[in-house]
C-alpha cells in the first residue's frame, strides 16, 4: 500500500472523470493471463482487497496496472537454436548461413515460449485531481511509462508532463548540501551522490554519512554536482530526491507499515492508510516543488506567477 518512489507528472488538464466512470473504463481492460505464444500481457488489477479497479479517498484515486512477463533467458533459445543448426548441418553437410541461423533463433522461442515460467508485477498509480497530478510507485522511469501509456491508450487521451524548475535542480541540492541546510521543513538525511563534471562523469557516493562534511565540500570545490540527496521532511517522511525531480526510497518515520494490530476491518484500515500516506506525500511534495522553484501552476510559460517562498506561506498550502 505505502509508496516505496514517487515519479511525478503533471496532468495538463483537469482531471473531471468520476471515480465510477474510470472504473468502467479499467475494466473493459483487465489484465488477462499472458497467452501461450506471447511475451507478456497488461491490465488493470485491484489495488486493494476490495476487488474495485479504482479506490478513492479525498477525491484521490488510486490504480494499479498488472503486467505479466514470460522469462526466457536468452541462454536458453541460444542453446535450442544451436541444436537446430547442428540438426541442420548434419543433414545437409554445410553450416546454415545467417538467415537459417535466424529462424533457428525464432523457432527456437517460439518453441519455448509455452513453457516459459511468467513472472507478474504490479505499478500502482495515484491520481491527485486537486493538485493535478499523477505519481507512480516505480524506481524506474521506464516502468512508470508502462502505466502512464497504458492509461492514455485507454482513456483515448492524457495529457502529462514532467515537473520542471525554474532553477536547475542540481543547483538547489548542491547549494543545500554546500550550506548545511535545505528548505523550509526539510533537513538534511545520510545520503548524496555527487556527479563529476568532466568527460568521464565520475560519482562519488556516500550512504549512512553524515552531511555535510569538509570533504563533501571540497569536491563541490572541484566541480562536482549534487546529483541525489537524501532528505527528511518534518520528522515524519524520508526520502532521496534526484536531479530529474524523482523521490525513491521513501520511508515514513512516524507510521509502523507492518503494524496490522487493529480491530478495524479490512477495507476501512486500507482507506486510513491511503488517506494517511496521499495526504503526507501530499504535502510534503508541495513544500519540496515550492523549495526548488518548481512550476506548479497552469500559467503559460513567459507569464509571471507567485515566488516559492509566498506559495509555501499563503494559507491551506501543504495542509488538507
């Protein structure tokens, strides 16, 4: 339930689909089992116990895409397509050519692919209509893609972008890691990777290090850029933020996850958590985009809109 990353994009538009007619939607496209001959297969799954494509909490809406994956390593076709080529060259006296060679590789998988064992994983997205926004749990860019695409295929239309800031997001860290202190609400955690300059772009990684220290100083000196840093927000949220504007290895300080004591039923424990957890990440997203001059708002580039520093004090910012 608790999100682990936070890839983050902006909804264009505004979000007007009822959380009833998005799950008619989802459900005219639920995963199915990955068929016999194909690699794999995507869908939507329930994201809780409930069975419903769609849980909704304060208006935030949380999905889940389903994605099943045959594994068949390449070893494994290779070794069968070489059998094949042997048969081949048996038979016929001479080494098959490239082409041959090919469709021993194709028939080969084709072959295998039945009896390929399938492996399922589940990215979970959330809907934030207020803020317009839509994050998913996935360390990998590439993975929150899958569901990102799979959602605009079947709503026919979504248009997203990717937070940016009006300042480098590289500066801010490294000037947060240089001086000691981050922004408003925020402290500095353990962990920093700093990026080198030159050709090679080394990195220099420090995990369970107190930050910052004379030496981390100096490399900024040199050049160095603070390419990720860990950061906790108001006693009560943990994370690493990189230079992409992506959150990973989120951890929330004041919460037991693995706490399941509670003589509350099922599905009122799993609403507690997802008001819980959207509300925290909520607000402490807000804080953060506001720190590092983030664009939030839907004025059109070239136009003037409010200082980071007034969005953060203006009232009912980073509450709920």
């Amino acid at each position: 339930m608790w999100f682990r990353n936070l890839q983050i994009y902006r909804l264009e538009d505004d979000w007007k689909m009822a959380p009833g007619s998005l799950e008619a939607v989802l459900a005219s496209h639920r995963l199915q089992p990955c068929g016999p001959l194909a690699w794999s297969s995507r869908g939507w799954v329930a994201p809780g116990d409930s069975g419903a494509l769609v849980e909704s909490v304060d208006r935030h809406l949380l999905l889940a895409l389903g994605v099943e994956q045959k594994l068949l390593p390449a070893s494994v076709i290779a070794d069968r397509a070489r059998t094949f080529a042997q048969e081949w060259e048996r038979s016929h006296g001479v080494k098959p050519g490239r082409k041959l060679k090919r469709e021993f590789k194709d028939r080969a998988a084709t072959e295998l692919l039945p009896r390929a064992l399938t492996r399922r994983r589940t990215l979970r997205a959330w809907i934030d209509p207020t803020r317009r926004r839509l994050v998913c749990d996935s360390a990998s860019p590439a993975a929150a893609e899958l569901a990102t695409e799979a959602l605009r295929d079947d709503l026919d239309e979504l248009n997203l972008s990717l937070p940016t800031a009006q300042r480098a997001p590289d500066d801010t860290l490294s000037a947060w890691l240089r001086s000691g202190s981050a922004g408003p609400g925020f402290i500095l955690g353990d962990e920093c990777e700093l990026t080198g300059s030159d050709e090679t772009r080394p990195i220099l990684r420090y995990q369970r290090h107190p930050l910052p220290t004379p030496e981390l100083r100096q490399h900024l000196d040199s050049g160095f850029r603070a390419s990720r840093l860990g950061l906790v927000w108001r006693d009560r949220l943990s994370f690493v933020v990189d230079a992409k504007l992506q959150l990973k290895k989120l951890r929330f300080l004041d919460i037991d996850e693995s706490d399941k004591a509670t003589e509350s039923p099922e599905a009122e424990r799993f609403a507690a958590e997802l008001a819980l957890m959207t509300g925290t990440c909520t607000a402490m997203i807000d804080e953060l985009f506001a720190a590092m001059d983030v664009d939030t708002s839907a004025t059109p580039p070239g136009e003037m809109r409010p200082r980071s520093q007034d969005a953060l004090e203006a009232p009912g910012v980073g509450t709920r």
